[in-house]
C-alpha cells in the first residue's frame, strides 16, 4: 500500500497476544524504516506513533508476515483514559505509551531537567528501541517530550550519556544555545535495518535547547562485539573528557578526549559479577575528591586519579537489591548533588505502557570506622509529593494509592512487614531486613532503633535503611483493598503521595 505521510501520527492497533509483525517503510523496493509491534485487527489498546519526521514523503507500507493490515493516521490523538489507568503508577515516571527501561543522560541545562530513556514507543514490550524524551522543573513532575532519537541503519538506539558542551570544545555551537550532546549506542544488527553492522558509540547534538537532535557521526568504532552504553564526564584532575563504556563479561573501560569527538583508550577495569551501563560521577568526603564508577547492577569502585590513571580504594557490592537497574547521574547539576535515576523493572500488566523510573536518589559517600561506603536516599525533592500524614502502632491503613512510609523497629526485636500480600522479616539486631522467598538489605540501628523508609506505589515497593546504606526495590501490584499495613511492635508514620501526572 502507498501512502504520503500528511498527518503527525500512525495509529498502531497492539494485542497483547497477537504475533508480533514488521512494518516497513520502502522506497524503490528497499525498506528505510521497519518498526516491530504486535498488530491485530481486535487490538487491546491503540498506540499513536509520531511519523511527523517523514511529512511529506511517500513510501510503500508491507507487513511482514503480510496481514490485512490497513494503516490509519491521525493529526492529533486525544485518549480519555490515559493517565488515568488501574495500574498506572502514582509517584513515579512512566511514559503515556509503549515500553522503557534504562535512563540514559539525565543531564541539568538551561534551566530544567532531562531525562532520556530507552523506549519503544511502538509496543509495550522490548524492542525498537528510541530514545524517549521528558523534562522537569522539580525532578519529580515530568513532561515527556518527542523521541529524541529514531533507530536508522546504524542500529537501534541504545543506552548512553548527554553532555553539556558549555566551551564549545565541538565546534557546533551555532546560536545561543550550548550545544546539547548525546552520546549513545547504534547497536548494529539488532534490526533488519542495521544488518551487518556492529555496535559503535555515536554522537547527536540540539542546538535548540534540547528540542530537536541531529545525528553527527561516530565517536568511538567497534572495540568489542556488545561494546555500549558511553557515559561521558569531564576530569579535572587529568584535564580531560572521560568516557566511561561497558566491554563484556565484567570488563568497562576509560577512554579520553580533548575535544569530545575524537576518543582513545586510557585503561580497562573489572566490576565482577556486573555489566552494561556504567556511571561514572565524583563525591567530596571529608574534603577529599572521589571519583565512584558502578554497572547496572550497582557494583561499585570508588578511586582517585593518580599519575594520570584511575585508581581504585574501595569496591563494594549490594547497595541496591532486587528490580532496580541500570542507575544513571544527573549531569551538569547546578547544586553539586549527585542524583540519579534508576529503571524499575517491575512489570506492569495488560497495559498500553509497561516500567517506570524509580524514585529519584541522592548518592553521598559515608565514612564509618575509616570505610567509606556509597548510599542513596530519595532526594529532598520527592518530599514535596507528601500530603498530611497518618501514625499508627502495628497496624495502619494507608492513607494514598501511593505512600511514603517510615516505620521505628526497636533494636531488641524481630518483627515482620506484611504490605499487600509480601511479608519482609526486620531483624535490627543482626542488621537485616529480608523479603521472604526474595533478597535482604542491610538495616542500621541509631539510638535504640532501626529506621526504615518505604515508598510504595501502585506497582511496586522500595525500602530504604536509614543511612541509605541499602536500598531494596521489588515488584509487585499494590492496587486493591490490601492496603492495610502491619508491623507488630513498630510506630507507624505513613505520608500519602500526590499523582505526578
């Protein structure tokens, strides 16, 4: 079928048990754009894909398989129910449609903050991956924007970094703008479209506040097959720009530039038992500089830089536990904070959107007894969401779909938190709070007691220790009449949320 694109939106009519089917785009025989989602003519909702960066042009649209499918297109997409889904979480971002997982370049510039995000916005399942768009004036309300960035032959649009060039050390800044830079992963052959490619590191750039992006070209070839997820830093120590980039099987590497275009290797380090996505961001403790790199999973190294290379002096393991991944740093903060985001990978059933961010985190380092350890709580900001709190002893019915909660256990007790249907063993005495038939995190006791923080929304529960020592996030739907919570021998304090959206 023939058809000139003249409207904003393809709208995509997505079975959750459908076979998922190609959609090209051709032009002379040849496909220059493909997307993958489950197409049904007895569809369980309708995604409204943004086509807007092809008005104009005519294509040939096949399926493959081929099915009967017609395609429908819309200038404008009004959906009375969206937001306003069962399952929809309350406190944390999620996008109006399709599938998220790993913040990517969560950066401050000119006045409010970004988040990049690895999203399909063509399903609610993996795959297609774009960069989705949102920014914030508070770190907590967020208006997602366009796509940011759109697979091509290169590859998929995978995970990575933003940068702001406020020297203009590219060279591509062309008005009042700094140059906004995303540095990100093609990955090669991971689509029809990038057949016989391999991953490399690349560079788009807005030089309209963010707006709109252009691809420039490559910043670092094939090192390794599965070579991704750049993180880009400057170091004043060496005077350098600093990338940091996954390899494989536990292995990242540093790389260096002077101009962030042009990179070259610098060292190779091992995080065991991690992978992809690495952070790389530094902290002040006790007047003396850190620099912390962590993976996905949120192993962690914290190291100086010595002689012109990165040393490290401690590494731990375990700060965050359960569905939480692929944590990312806010760059360009105007404060100095650190804070990150990680991609909560509970799942969100029967939805036309699946994940969601965690709450946004503060790290700090923290030094006890001469160790220094890493810990993240959630940032003051999130506190604005509390509406008047209800207290209770053992027992509390919750106030909101969505709470924030902070519970006293005395020190000489065991007791069991039981929040709708999951039981968690506290036991402040040997340090331990652990979900049955799940994993454990590390609690501390102050002053006769341990202090816990949870904040429970619609799709999930995350636990925090009171010094931010461990952080437990699990999936699970907090949605119906068990919103009763229990705690024997334990002072209750419980904040309902607002809805951010």
């Amino acid at each position: 079928m023939e058809i000139t694109v003249e409207k904003r939106y393809l709208l995509l009519p997505v079975c959750r048990h459908a076979q998922t089917k190609k959609i090209r785009f051709m032009k002379e025989g040849k496909t220059v754009y493909e997307l993958k989602t489950r197409l049904s003519t007895a569809p369980d909702f309708v995604i409204p894909y943004d086509i807007s960066m092809f008005e104009g042009e005519t294509f040939e649209i096949r399926t493959d398989p081929e099915t009967d499918y017609v395609p429908e297109f819309a200038d404008s997409w009004d959906d009375p129910g969206l937001y306003r889904e069962n399952l929809r979480p309350v406190s944390h971002f999620t996008a109006a449609y399709g599938w998220i997982n790993d913040p990517n370049g969560p950066v401050y510039y000119e006045g409010r903050y970004h988040l990049f995000f690895q999203h399909n916005p063509a399903d609610s399942i993996f795959g297609n991956l774009h960069w989705g768009h949102a920014v914030s004036d508070d770190l907590v309300h967020w208006t997602q924007l366009g796509e940011a960035l759109f697979p091509d032959e290169t590859g998929l649009m995978y995970s990575g970094t933003a940068f702001v060039d406020s020297e203009n050390v590219t060279g591509l800044k062309c008005n009042e703008h700094d140059p906004l830079l995303l540095f990100y992963t093609a990955a090669g052959g991971d689509s029809g479209l990038s057949a016989g490619h391999h991953y490399t590191q690349r560079i788009a750039y807005s030089c309209d506040g963010g707006i709109t992006f252009t691809k420039y070209g490559l910043a670092v070839d094939t090192i390794v097959s599965g070579n991704r997820d750049p993180k880009v830093v400057y170091c004043d120590e060496i005077g350098k720009y600093v990338m940091a980039l996954y390899l494989g099987s536990g292995e990242f590497m540093l790389l260096v530039s002077d101009d962030l275009l042009h990179w070259e290797e610098l060292q190779r380090m091992m995080l065991e038992g991690d992978r992809e996505c690495p952070d790389f961001f530094q902290l002040i403790e006790s007047g003396e500089k850190y620099w912390v790199l962590t993976g996905a999973r949120d192993t962690y190294v914290i190291g100086k830089f010595e002689n012109g290379l990165y040393v490290p002096k401690k590494r731990g393991t375990g700060l965050m536990q359960g569905v939480s991944y692929a944590a990312h740093s806010f760059a360009n903060m105007p404060d100095g904070r650190v804070i990150r985001m990680c991609w909560n990978r509970a799942n969100i059933p029967d939805m036309p959107f699946n994940g969601s961010m965690c709450t946004p985190q503060e790290l700090r380092l923290r030094n006890t007894a001469g160790e220094i350890v890493l810990t993240a709580l959630p940032c003051d900001e999130f506190r604005s969401l509390r509406g008047s709190p209800k207290t209770g002893n053992d027992s509390l019915k919750l106030p909101g779909r969505s709470n924030d909660i902070l519970l006293s256990v005395p020190a000489d007790r065991k007791t069991v938190l039981r929040l709708f249907g999951l039981e968690f063993l506290i036991d402040p005495g040997n340090g331990k709070l652990t979900q049955k038939d799940g994993p454990d995190m590390n609690v501390t006791v102050r002053d006769g007691s341990a202090s816990i923080r949870v904040i429970q929304d619609v799709h999930s529960i995350e636990i925090y220790s009171e010094d931010g020592s461990a952080f437990l996030c699990t999936g699970h739907i907090c949605d119906g009449l068990l919103n009763t919570l229990e705690c024997p021998g334990t002072d209750i304090l419980a904040y309902p949320l607002a809805d951010i959206h």
